[in-house]
C-alpha cells in the first residue's frame, strides 16, 4: 500500500512509475488530505510506502499531521516502510522531520530516497519554473535513480544518507527558515483572483486536493484556510488568473498531470 500527496502531480508520477517499475499496478493507493483514515496495520502488512513532495525543506503540512495521526506501532512484525521525497532542488533536513515524526509513533523508518523533478515552487523572487531542457533533465534522471530505488525496496534494503539531497546548509533551512516560510507563507490568505481574467470555470474548486476552495455568488474563487500550499489551484487555473502574494506576477505554470 502507498500514501501520497501530490499538488501538480510530481509525486503522483513517482508513485505511478515505481508501480511499474515494480509490475504492481494493483496496489492499493491512498491520496492523503485531512480526512484520510488511518491504514490498516496489520501483522500481515510487511510493507508501507509514502511519498511525498518537499515543501519549504520539510513535509507539506497535511503530511505532517497525516503521519501524526497514525496509530502507535503495536505489530509484533513491524512492516518494511519507506519514504520517497519529491523535491525540486534540496530537501533540508526532511528526512529526519520523517523519521522523528515516525518515531514518536513507535514505527521505524527503513528507507528514505530524495527524487529531484521539476519545480512548482513560484512565491517569492527569484523562484521559477524550471525551463524545458531543464525540467526533461531531471525527468530522465529521475527515471534512472527511481529504478535504482525500485529495486531496493523490492529488496527490502535499508537506505543511508547518500540517498538523500539535504543541499547546503541543511540544517539552517529546515530549522531556521522553515519555520519563518510555515509562519509567513504557508497559509492561503495571500492568494487573490483577477477578476478580469478569471471565467469562474470553476476548476480552482474541483481541483484543491483539500477542498479548499469554494466559489462565491459569481463563481470566483474563495480560500477556507485549510491550505498545505501545493500551488495546484495556481497552476492549473486555465486563465492564469490565480496570483498569490506580490511576486508570481508573470511566473509561468506547469502542467499539472493528475
Ligand atoms: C510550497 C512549496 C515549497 C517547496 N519547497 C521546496 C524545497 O524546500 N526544496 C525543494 O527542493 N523543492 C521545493 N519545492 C518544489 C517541490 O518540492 C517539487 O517541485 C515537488 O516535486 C512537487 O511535487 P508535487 O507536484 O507532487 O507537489 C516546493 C514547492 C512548493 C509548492
Ligand atoms: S480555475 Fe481560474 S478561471 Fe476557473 S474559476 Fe478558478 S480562478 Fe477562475
Ligand atoms: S488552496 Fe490551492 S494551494 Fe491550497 S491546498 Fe488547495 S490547491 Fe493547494
């Protein structure tokens, strides 16, 4: 069984690939949000994946409250579990964010892999999407260290810190700046909808993976606070009408591939 979020579809493609990779197509997947019931752990259970983007060098924060929710680990046998991180350049020090929240839980985490895909990442200056020649190279990339990771866990192996990329000065964005970026931006009060340009299609709505939006008397967009930031609504909007704060003005979309 694997759990995942996904805000423009990175980590839904991990997903989808390591299936492949691995001809188990027929596993059972779970799109987390804030609702999501705990997994059934069971002692016939001898494997759980998670995978999950990295935002602001840490867990989007429906992730962090969805490993929060898990029961304490009773299982006599305890499952295999790993955690592959999406990231658009680093991770910080997330993967110790990971292995400590799932410790409080009484579980162990065996393996952790770091995938570079493209960026989503747009809010604030000097932050873009990637260009294409870029974005194509860490797509193969990508490709090739995930059938590296498919193997083992195939096999069950343990991973070590050379499968990460905490990226330089780890500790100060995880510790330091993320919590200023969860304080400051991680919340939906900054995003605003141009009028003019929006058709009120509604798919802002459809498409929040947290029901996080509804739409108002004439169909534009609404944020309810329950934001984790996965900039979907940003991204998909067909108008490009979505802008959040001061500096996505301008910034390109991608596509977002559910
Ligand atoms: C709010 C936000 C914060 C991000 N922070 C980071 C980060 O700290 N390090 C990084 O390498 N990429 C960062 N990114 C880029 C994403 O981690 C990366 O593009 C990821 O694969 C997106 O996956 P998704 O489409 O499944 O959400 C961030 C993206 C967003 C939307
Ligand atoms: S997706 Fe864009 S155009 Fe459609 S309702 Fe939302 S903001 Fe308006
Ligand atoms: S409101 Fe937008 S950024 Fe926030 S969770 Fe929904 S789609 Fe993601």
């Amino acid at each position: 069984m694997i759990y995942y979020f996904t805000g423009t579809g990175n980590s839904l493609a991990i997903v989808r690939q390591l299936q492949k990779l691995r001809n188990k197509q027929e596993e059972g997947v779970t799109a987390i949000d804030y609702t999501t019931p705990y997994p059934r752990l069971t002692d016939e259970c001898t494997e759980i994946g998670f995978v999950f983007p990295v935002y602001g060098w840490g867990l989007p924060l429906v992730a962090e409250d969805f490993i929060r929710r898990l029961p304490g680990n009773t299982n006599k046998r305890s499952p295999y579990i790993y955690v592959i991180l999406t990231c658009g350049d680093d991770i910080g020090c997330t993967d110790k964010q990971v292995r400590k929240l799932f410790a409080e839980k009484g579980w162990n985490v065996n393996a952790i892999f770091s995938v570079q895909m493209r960026n989503t990442y747009i809010c604030l200056p000097g932050f873009q999407t990637d260009p294409a020649n870029l974005e194509q190279q860490k797509n193969e990339k990508a490709l090739t260290w995930l059938r590296q990771i498919s193997q083992r866990i195939e096999a069950h192996e343990p991973s070590s810190n050379n499968d990460v990329h905490p990226g330089a000065f780890p500790r100060m964005k995880s510790y330091v700046l993320r919590p200023l970026f969860n304080k400051f931006l991680i919340h939906d009060r900054h995003f605003k909808v141009n009028a003019k340009a929006c058709i009120a299609c509604g798919k802002c709505v459809r498409i929040c993976p947290l029901h996080n939006i509804q739409a108002d008397a004439i169909g534009m967009p609404q944020w309810l606070g329950q934001c984790t930031h996965c900039l979907r609504c940003f991204h998909a909007c067909p108008k490009h009408a979505i802008e959040y704060g001061l500096f996505t003005q301008g910034k390109s979309q991608v596509k977002v591939k559910l």
